[in-house]
C-alpha cells in the first residue's frame, strides 16, 4: 500500500511465508522513520504490540506462524491502517492455505509425497546445533 523511499508493503501481492515475512520487516523499517533508527527493534514492537518479544522474534525470524491475531496486533503497531488491516488479514489467509496445501496428505495432492524440511532446519540456529552434533558425534567415533 505505501511506497516509502521505494520500499512498497502491498499485501495484496503477498502469497507465501516468505513474502510475508518480507513485508513485516519492510513495515518495521518504514515505522522507524522519523526515530533515529533503521527499523523498530522487537523490544519496541513487542511494547507496541502487546506480543512478548521472544514471541515477536519467533514470528519474524520465521521459526513460527504468526496466528492471524497476533498478525493484527503487530500490523496495527506498525503503523497499517486500521481499515487496511483487512488486507493484511486476507494476506494471511492466502499463506495460511498454501501451509496448509503443501502439508496435504499424498491423496490430497494428486498421490505426490510432499516433502516437508524438520523444522530445525528453518532456522540458522538449528543449523549450526545439527553441525555441531554431527562433529560431536564423529569426533567421539575417531578418538576411540
């Protein structure tokens, strides 16, 4: 909806998890101007907001869904417009169902296996605890 300095926040061209998480931080960004600050810190969204900041963190790192309400709270915070907040509503619903549509059984996605990534591989930090368990692990069957 806005073009601040080129960054655009369009909700209506949001589809995926990804996007989603895109244009949240992009709203950070342009919540700042005018603070002194690149983009507001989760300290100050979880103030904002009312969501706890480790919660917030979960969100926007992508580790967690955002539920639809809390993705009100945040946007309202942000800045949206109350009366564009059904836009970003409708945003979530469309990545909601393409969750949803990805983790259907193999009947309900015309009989292909929908191979889903273990969640400790969204995040750097699940990546980085595998490697240090796989070096753990082989340096204990080298050294004995």
């Amino acid at each position: 909806m806005w073009d601040v300095d080129g960054l655009q926040v369009r909700p209506d061209g949001i589809h995926t998890h990804e996007q989603l998480l895109g244009a949240l931080e992009r709203l950070r960004v342009r919540a700042a101007r005018g603070r002194g600050k690149c983009r507001l810190s989760l300290t100050d969204v979880a103030a904002m907001s009312g969501v706890p900041r480790s919660t917030l963190a979960n969100y926007l790192s992508g580790a967690s869904f955002v539920p639809a309400d809390q993705l009100d709270s945040i946007v309202l915070a942000l800045g949206v417009a109350p009366d564009e907040a059904a836009l970003w509503a409708a945003a979530w619903e469309r990545v909601a169902e393409r969750r949803i549509a990805n983790k259907a059984p193999p009947e309900e996605s015309g009989g292909r296996h929908v191979l889903q990534r273990p969640r400790w591989m969204t995040s750097v930090a699940g990546l980085r605890r595998a490697r240090k368990r796989a070096r753990r692990s082989s340096s204990k069957g080298s050294s004995g």
